[in-house]
C-alpha cells in the first residue's frame, strides 16, 4: 500500500459529544473498508453490490455500532451522561 491509512483519525477516540462520537465511528468504518480493500476502482466497483443487499448493508450497520461502542468506552460513556446531569 502506497499510503499510510490513519485508522484513528487525529489519534484520538475522545469526542466532545456522542453525535461526535457516533460520525467518528462512521468515518472508522469507512477506513478499515479502505483499508481492508485499498484500490478504490475496486471499492467502487462493488459499491453496487453491496448498497442493494439488505444483510450487507446490516454488516455496514454493525460495524459502526461496534466503532462506535469502542468510541463511547473511551469517553467514559460522556463522563457518565456528564454525570447525570
């Protein structure tokens, strides 16, 4: 691979908000498919096939839910809902 994917983006899970965390865990989902899969021709080649099969579109979804899990765990679940308000 000819570049380096960083797959944490900044080097950081923390995020000031979970809306924050939960569009980071998009972007670390999409990494790991670009990382996994480097030649974009090829990632747009299949692009197709996969927004039309519902399991796979599942898979995309849970993907991002476990991102996102890692993300929430590392901000403390938002210091506990900032401390429960």
């Amino acid at each position: 691979m000819s570049e380096s994917i960083q797959l944490i983006p900044n080097g950081s899970l923390i995020t000031a908000t979970p809306e924050e965390g939960r569009q980071l865990a998009v972007k670390m989902a999409r990494l790991i498919i670009k990382a996994t899969q480097p030649d974009a021709a090829i990632r747009e080649r299949l692009r197709p096939l996969y927004a039309e099969d519902p399991a796979l579109l599942i898979a995309i979804g849970q993907t991002v839910a476990i991102e996102f899990t890692t993300i929430a765990a590392a901000n403390n679940c938002w210091k506990k809902a900032d401390q429960l308000k």
